[in-house]
C-alpha cells in the first residue's frame, strides 16, 4: 500500500514537471516541449502502475493470449504476490500453470481446505487462511509445506 502512495506521489512530480516544461516550451523554446515528452510518459506509466490498471492490462493481454509465466520466488511465498494491489494480483494464474491436478482447487475444495461453508464471507475466509497457515507453516512444529501449499492455493483461489 505504501509503495503504490510512493509510485502516485512520482506520478504527480514528474506530471507536474512536465506542466512546467511544456509551458516554459510555448513561452521560451520549442526544444523543451521534446524534453516535456519522456517526463509525461514517465508519469503515465507511473499512474498506471499506481492506480492498478497496468498490471489489470497486463493480466487481460496474458488471458488473450494465453501465455504465463513462471512466478518468482517471492510471489509464490506470498498470498498474493507482490502485486496486491487494487484489483488483486497474477500469480493465482500462474501457480495453477504447475500442471498438477493439486494445483487447481475448485471453489468447493478451497472452502473445504479452509473448513469454511460455501456461503463464508470474506473476513471468514481471511480469518480461517491466517489460523490454517498457523497450524501448517513449514517454519512451525508440526508444519507440512504441501499442506501449507494447498492451503495458499485455496485462499488464492477464493480471492479470484
């Protein structure tokens, strides 16, 4: 949440020096209004990543397409990935790519790995992942990693 505050305060800076520079551009030198030009994309892309709709984007474009990739290290240890953000994350897609009939949890097997009826809310579904994941953590006495692996792939899978 930080970092995405962080990445729309850049957006701004480099939105308003652009302003700057198209203004002096049409005041005093036409040259600057080429230098206005990466600043304003900059801060485009910057926007977008902030708001969330390039990593939506980017999402849709591997759907159409059809092509994953593999998830990092450090998405696949985090529910959610490093992009949790407005609108969630794609590492979901790109765990269940493993290939194995594990790794593709239908929503009534998720809600069974949680211990949750069909009709759990959010802040249930939530509350049951963080006691599961206490109970299975591989770091934990008594933690089994394939276990805590079904159980991050349920919760993901109720997230979608």
């Amino acid at each position: 949440m930080d970092r995405d505050r962080l990445v729309f305060g850049l957006s701004a800076v480099f939105a308003g020096i652009t302003v700057v520079l198209v203004v002096l551009a049409f005041a005093r030198q036409l040259f600057l209004l080429f230098l206005a030009l990466p600043f304003g994309a900059t801060s485009y892309i910057m926007w977008q990543h902030a708001t969330g709709r390039l990593a939506d984007r980017a999402r849709r474009t591997t759907r159409r397409t059809g092509r994953t990739r593999r998830a990092s290290s450090r998405e696949r240890r985090a529910p959610g990935g490093f992009g949790a953000t407005a609108g969630g994350t794609g590492s979901r897609t790109r765990e269940r790519s493993a290939g194995t009939r594990d790794s593709v949890l239908t929503r009534r097997e998720a809600y069974e790995t949680l211990d949750l009826d069909s009709d759990a809310g959010e802040e249930a579904v939530r509350r049951a992942y963080r006691a599961k994941v206490k109970d299975v953590h591989p770091d934990a006495d008594g933690g089994d990693e394939e276990a805590f692996k079904r159980v991050n792939r349920a919760y993901e899978r109720l997230q979608e």
